[in-house]
C-alpha cells in the first residue's frame, strides 16, 4: 500500500525557520592493479618473440612489426601514435555533491504547519553519472473544533538521473559494462580523428577491446526522471471521552521517464545503435477508517479497534525502442529515423480491501488478553478465494506487578504467549485469466507488401484456483529486569510454519511456457532467541551499557 513518512512537527508558537546545507567528497578507495602503457608494450614484444619463437635479437623487420601501430618509429620506439591510458583515472573521478534544506514552522492557536523544501545534488564517482532531486514537504493540523481536527501530510519530489550500464553478471564483455570496459580495454587511445570512427579498430581486435571508456562516455546515455506526488488527508473526531473516529485518505503517483542511447561502438551485436524511450505511470489510493474504544471500569481495562481498509494500484508501461539507428549526434532524440522499431504497451491494476477487529483487555496492569481478526480481499485471486481471515491471539502475564511478589530486586517480570496467521498476495494481477499478447509472423500472401503480421497469442496459464499465501506462528517468551532496569533478559521461542506459498514455477516446455503461478510448498522457520542488557556503570556523568543476543534458528523445507 501506501507508505506514510511523519516529518517535523511545529513545536513553537512563533514561526521558526531553519535552514541547513552540507557537501560530500566521495572518491574510490583504492585501483584495480593493471598495466601501464610501457608495461602492456613489453607484454606486446614477449608475446611476439614467444608466438614467434624468436631465440636471438629481433630484426627490424620484427620490430616494426611489433611497434609500428603504435610509434612513427618503430625501431626506436618513439613518436606515438596513441595516447597512454589509465583508463581508471579517465573514467572516475572524485564526486562532490550538494545538500540543502529551508523549513518553516509554527503553531499559531488551533494551527500547527511545517513546511519545508530541499535540493540535492549528488555527483557518481563515475564520469557523467549524477542525481539531482528536489523536495517539497507539507504537514498541516488544524482543530476546527474542541473534539475535531484535519490535516495534511504532503510530499512532492522530483528526481533526474544519468547513470550507465551495471556489470552483467553472465556476460562479462566491455560491451556489457563500462565499468567492464575499464578494466579490459588496452591502455592506450588513437590520437586524432572521431572516437566514435571505427575504422580506427584494430583489425582482428575484439568487441571487448573496441568498446573502450571513452567510447562508453561518448556513445552511451542512459537519462531518467520521476515526478512524485504521495499526499495524505486525515481527518480526528473524538465523539466521546472514550471513543474516537479517524480516517485518512493517501495517494502515490509516480511518473517516470527514461530516455536509452547506446550506440554501435559500444554495442556490437546486429541491432547495431539503439535508441529508446519508455516510462511508467503509477497510481495508488488508499483510504482507512477506523473506530477506538479505550475505556477503563476501575481495574479494568478495554481498548478495542474497528476498521477498514480499501485501496488500489495501477501501474502502466510503455516503451518505444528502435535499432540499427544511423544518427549518433541526436543519439535517442534519433530514434523516429531507425529502420526497425519495437513499441510495447503494458497495464495491470488491482484493488485489496480489508475489515479488521481488535480488543485488548487489561486487568490490573497484571492480566493482558489481545485478540485481532482481519478478512484481507484482493482482486488477484477468483471470487471463490477472494477473501481469507486471518485471526490471532496474544496474553501476558505481569507476575512482578502480583503484591506477594514485588521486591526491590525484580522490577520487572512478564510471561507472554501468541498464536496468529497473516496472509500474503504477492501475485502478478491476472495468473487467475488466460491473457493475450501480440505475436507478429511472417505473412508471404502475394499481393502483401508488408510481410509482417501481428496477432494475438497465449501469454500465460490461467490458475482460477489461486489463494492467499498463509504464515502462521506461535511464540513464548519471558521478560526479566532487575535493579530497576540495570540487568534485563529476554528469552523467545518461536516456531513459524508458512503454506500455500505462491511461486511461480517452471513447467514443460510442452506446454508451450516456462512458466506459471501455484500455491505449492510449505516451509517453516523455527527459532530460540536469547538476549542480555546490562548497565554496570550508571552515574550523573557516565554510563556504561553492555549488550549481547545470541540464537538459533532452523530453516527447512517442508514440502516442495
């Protein structure tokens, strides 16, 4: 659902204003130990005499054929023709980046506001890679009345990135990576001329010596950017002393866009430059309602919640992707010129709803009974498993609270025992649906210029028998402190057994996939924690605190 961040509340009458700013210096700690130039261009010359099986002095037939790529002349090895390299020092740098924050806030009478914005800009130890995000943030609380109140908690930011490729992690090329690339090119570049000109290559050179840093930073851009808006209204009406209604409605949009170049000096492959564009639009909505009741009856206590829960998500996903671009200098401004172009479309959406019941009963601050009952729904799974309860049950004893047991040693003393399930649907939306895609196939019809059709096929094995995934848990556990607080311990056993689990398997290949979502297996996760806190030293000037947890915890498998 929707995550909720409580920033600064106003804390004074007056308003105050607070206005903070920092900087980072940020550099790699240590290289990657590779050769220099002089040292690759004396592995150069041993690698000849041994393919060679040269024995005596090298003729100069020989050494020209060693050094003339890279000297005008070879015999003394002087005029370069390239420019030595640490490509390490060419393609990182030392990263500063920037901080600031301007917040306003006050309480005036039945008003209290905060209101903030900040900037941050963060340079990446890498060559053209930084983020630069601005925030603005709005808590507002307003008391209409004596026994009602409202507010707002509001952010909205914006983020724009430029990164590069990460490291794969099945194909380790510099075509793959930049940072690959750093470490596998040869430490040297062609002078003069266009980088980006290959026929400067060196015949017979690989793909994981042509793509070098250089070209990575001059072919490749990867630029992103997000708009973020999560707002949040509540509203706080104490009916009576006891009993309290609130409800609250929060939101999250995101919009992202990302712009791709990666040019075929840097990407080898058949589908030579390729230019992209996609972004992805997503929607959430969430609106709660709950009734408190807290009432005392002398040494009787009963606090119990009544509530709902109804939210949505939609996300949609598009993108645009054209290869064997010929234009570098636009580069993904250039993509309406590729030959080839692949345009993609996607959206899903799902609604949960939730009812929820939880009475806590206390007796004399000894006796604690907690009881809660939740139905979770959710539209990922058919009508028939739609909806699942999931209840739960905790008591605690508070023995150093019994009169014949109070004492100056024990200050505090509690039993505690609880049982409960949760549920998990953490599904695609739709595994309940056979879905369609497009499919495109050659078409050969005389008379059909196209040669290319697009139809509908099967993107998935439907599984109407789809249901909430179950973890339930037991637990006791035993809270000791002495010396109001100096020595605590707290022991906990627990065993937690989850079934149903919701995996998306492998199948046959006959079946014409690779894949499809079950509720298949059951694992348990079983535990003994032990805890020990201590203060040996406490004075008005020092403190001393001593701290140590040790467990044991088995996983297993129950069924697969």
């Amino acid at each position: 659902g929707v995550v909720l961040i409580t920033t600064k509340q106003a804390n004074r009458d007056k308003p105050v204003i607070r206005f903070n700013a920092g900087m980072d210096v940020s550099k790699q700690y240590a290289q990657q130990e590779m050769l220099s130039f002089d040292e690759y261009m004396s592995y150069v010359k041993d690698q000849y005499i041994a393919y060679n099986k040269i024995t005596g002095e090298m003729t100069e037939a020989q050494l020209n054929s060693v050094y003339s790529p890279f000297y005008t002349d070879p015999l003394t090895q002087t005029g370069l023709k390239v420019k030595a390299m640490n490509w390490q020092d060419y393609i990182l740098r030392t990263a500063v980046s920037q901080r600031y924050y301007l917040s306003v806030s006050g309480r005036p009478e039945s008003l209290s506001y905060n209101f903030s914005v900040g900037y941050i800009n963060k340079q990446g130890i890498v060559m053209q890679t930084h983020a630069e995000q601005y925030t603005m943030r709005l808590n507002v609380t307003k008391q209409l009345f004596k026994n009602f109140q409202i507010g707002t908690k509001t952010n909205l930011a914006y983020v724009n990135s430029s990164l590069t490729q990460g490291l794969s992690t099945t194909n380790l090329l510099g075509t793959t990576s930049m940072m690959r690339s750093m470490i596998t090119s040869r430490p040297y570049l062609w002078v003069g001329g266009n980088i980006l000109d290959v026929e400067d290559d060196v015949a017979g050179d690989d793909v994981d010596q042509r793509s070098t840093p250089a070209r990575w930073l001059a072919d490749y851009q990867a630029l992103r950017g997000e708009y973020r808006i999560t707002p949040h209204v509540f509203a706080d009406w104490k009916i009576l002393p006891w009993l309290e209604f609130k409800t609250s409605f929060g939101g999250d949009l995101r919009i992202q866009e990302m712009q791709r170049w990666k040019g075929n000096t840097v990407n080898y492959g058949s589908e030579g430059s390729i230019a992209g564009v996609s972004g992805q639009n997503t929607y959430r909505w969430n609106w709660d309602n709950t009734i408190n009741i807290n009432k005392d009856f002398g040494k009787h206590r009963i606090n119990a919640t009544l509530g709902t829960t109804t939210g949505r998500s939609q996300t949609g996903v598009d993108r645009i992707e054209s290869w064997n671009v010929p234009e570098h200098k636009a580069q993904h401004n250039a993509i309406n010129i590729g030959p080839n172009t692949l345009i993609n479309y996607t959206e899903s959406a799902f609604s949960e709803q939730s009812y929820f019941a939880r009475a806590l009963y206390n007796y004399a601050d000894r006796y604690l009974v907690t009881a809660t009952v939740r139905v979770d729904g959710s539209s990922k799974f058919s009508k028939v498993n739609r909806y699942s309860t999931f209840p739960s049950v905790a008591t605690a004893w508070r023995f150093s609270e019994e009169p014949w047991l109070k004492n100056d040693v024990l200050s505090m003393g509690k039993l505690r025992a609880g049982w409960g399930r949760v549920g998990n649907s953490a599904v695609s939306a739709y595994q309940i649906y056979s879905t369609y895609g497009t499919a495109k196939y050659a078409d050969h019809t005389p008379g059909n210029e196209a040669f290319t059709v697009v139809g509908l096929a099967p993107t998935n094995i439907s599984n109407p028998g789809l249901k909430w995934e179950t973890t339930e848990q037991w637990n006791v556990g035993l809270d000791l402190g002495f010396w109001n607080g100096r020595l605590s311990f707290t022991v906990d056993l627990y065993d937690k057994y989850t079934y149903d689990l919701l995996q998306s398997k492998a199948i046959s290949s006959s079946s014409g996939f690779k894949t499809m979502w079950l509720n298949s297996g059951s694992i348990r996760n079983r535990g003994l924690e032990i805890a020990v806190d201590a203060t040996p030293i406490s004075t008005g000037d020092f403190e001393w605190n001593i701290a140590g947890q040790i467990s044991w915890n088995r996983n297993s498998i129950v069924d697969i």
